[in-house]
C-alpha cells in the first residue's frame, strides 16, 4: 500500500474509521522524525504484528526545556517519508504545532510521578510530563493500538507503560531493542551533532556500559564500584561531560540495595554539543 501522509487529526480520523470499521488492528510508532534504523525498527515489528501501521512525526515542544535543542532538532520530512514506506508505514502523521495545541500552552498535563522523578530528571526535570502528555494526546487521537517505543529511552518506555496501566489506555506498549552502529553506538536523531572529530568519542557511552557489565560479570554485588568502574571510562574522555551513570531495577527504576534481578546500566553524557543516552540490560541470578 503507498503511505498516505495526512497533518489535521480530522483527516487521521477519517483514514483509520475506513480501517477500523473493516475490522483491522493498529500498530502505533511516535517519533520526532530525522528517521534512523531504530525507528525503522520500530515501524518493522509494528507491520508485522498489526493490519495497518501509523507513525507520528512531531517534535513535541512541551518536552523541550528554554535551553535545548527544540529550534535545531534535525528534520527531513522527505526521506521520512521515504523511509517509513519502506519500513510498513501505511498512515503517517505528520501535525504542525498549531494543529496539536491550538489554544496554545495546554492547561492539561499529565505527570507520572516517581518515574519521571529521578535519571533524566536530574537535568530535564520537566522533560518527561511533556513526554506523557504527548504521548496521551497522540493515543487518544489514534485511538485504540499496539505501540512501539524503543528500549533505547528506557526511562520513558517505564514510564509510558505505568501511564497506559494508570490510565486504563486502551493501548499495549510494546518495547524494542536498541539498534546500534557497528561500532556500538545506538543509534540517534542527535548523533548528527557529532563531529568527525567527536563521532569516535562517543563510544565512551557504550564503553562505560561494557564497563559495568564487566564488573558484574567478574563477580562485583556492590552497586558503587559498579557505578565507578562506568564513570570513569567517561571522565578519561575530555571530550564528554558526564551527567549520570546509574544501575536500577529494570521495572522500578529504583537503585538495588545489592547487584540482583533484572536490572539496567544506564548512562547520560554530553559529547560536543549532543547529549547522549544509552543503557544495557543485565541478569543477574
Ligand atoms: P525519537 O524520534 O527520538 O523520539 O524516538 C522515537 C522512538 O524511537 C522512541 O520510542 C525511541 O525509543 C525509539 N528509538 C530511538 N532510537 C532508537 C534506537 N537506536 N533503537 C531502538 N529504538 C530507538
């Protein structure tokens, strides 16, 4: 099927009542654009289980805070397009400012406290309730769906799950592994940033994870020197400026009193001008 692009929710709604009404299921992929292999990813898993596949294309400013990257945030709509298409994509959304807040600032939010409360908050303290209610906004207009969201923002994949059971939304969220460069890097709209110089200098995020995992691996049950052994592999680099290194309890988020269960390695740090994330799951019996 060609992919049909529509910008109002009206024209969204009238695509999906045709698909709905024929009794097809809907997989649900948001992005912000500037689309990599990851969201591909995304777009892949979301054809294969559903009968028709929405993506969203929305650079949300209510997850921007006044001193980030909102007025640069990469964009090239065409080879969104293009890339969506050939990845399953059947209905992009693509909505202009105007058409999602049209009173301007919203008087409704919504904020899923705890969660969004530690990690990224340290820096982005608002970030993640411009994230939920983005993403409740994008829900209640599609409707109904399964939804794909990567691993590679863990925080915010914990967090829309716990909204989706709070909220009773009828949506299934869906979570998908971090897609890499064959170098290590995940992949990110934001790694256009990076300089030739900088690009092999931001492997030190990936390095940092290899770091912690190593340390577990040979026996460490103590989350500190855990956490030590990722910094410093990110403090040796001049190039970047740590924000955070963290080990928490993949469903919690919270830190283990000890290294046990299902847990995630998670690191933030600045490289040149982008600020980067990553993180890694880990078992430990
Ligand atoms: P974004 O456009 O950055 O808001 O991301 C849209 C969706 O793609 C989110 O669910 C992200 O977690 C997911 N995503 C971004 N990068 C990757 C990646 N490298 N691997 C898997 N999913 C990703």
């Amino acid at each position: 099927m060609t992919i049909t692009v529509v910008a109002t929710v009206s024209d969204l709604w009238r695509v999906l009542q045709k698909h709905r009404a024929e009794g097809r299921a809907v997989g649900f992929v948001p992005t912000m654009g500037f689309l990599h292999d990851g969201h591909a990813s995304l777009m892949r898993a979301a054809a294969e289980g559903n009968d028709i596949v929405v993506a969203s294309i929305f650079v949300n400013p209510l997850q921007f805070a006044a001193n980030e990257d909102l007025s640069t945030y990469p964009k090239d709509v065409e080879a969104d397009t293009a890339l969506a298409e050939a990845n399953g994509v059947d209905v992009l959304f693509v909505p202009h400012v105007d058409e999602m807040y049209p009173d301007g600032p919203v008087l409704t939010s919504v904020y899923v406290s705890e969660l969004s409360d530690r990690l990224e908050a340290g820096t982005r303290p608002t970030h993640f309730s411009g994230v939920a209610t983005v993403v409740t906004k994008l829900f209640s207009i599609v409707g109904p769906c399964r939804a794909y969201f990567g691993e590679k923002d863990f925080q915010q994949l914990a967090i829309i799950r716990r909204m989706v059971r709070d909220l009773s939304m009828p949506v299934e969220v869906i979570g998908c592994p971090i897609i890499r460069e064959p170098d290590g890097l995940a992949m990110s709209s934001r790694n256009v940033y990076l300089t030739a110089d900088q690009r092999p200098k931001a492997l030190v995020l990936r390095r940092a994870l290899d770091a912690g995992v190593a340390e577990i691996e040979s026996g460490q049950r103590v989350v500190q020197p855990v956490l030590d052994a990722m910094a410093e592999i990110i403090n040796h680099e001049p190039e970047a400026v740590l924000d955070y290194v963290a080990v928490v309890d993949a469903a919690s988020l919270e830190a283990p009193d000890v290294i046990a269960g299902e847990l995630r390695l998670l690191v933030a740090a600045t490289v040149g001008i982008p600020r980067l994330i990553d993180n890694q799951g880990i078992f430990v019996s």
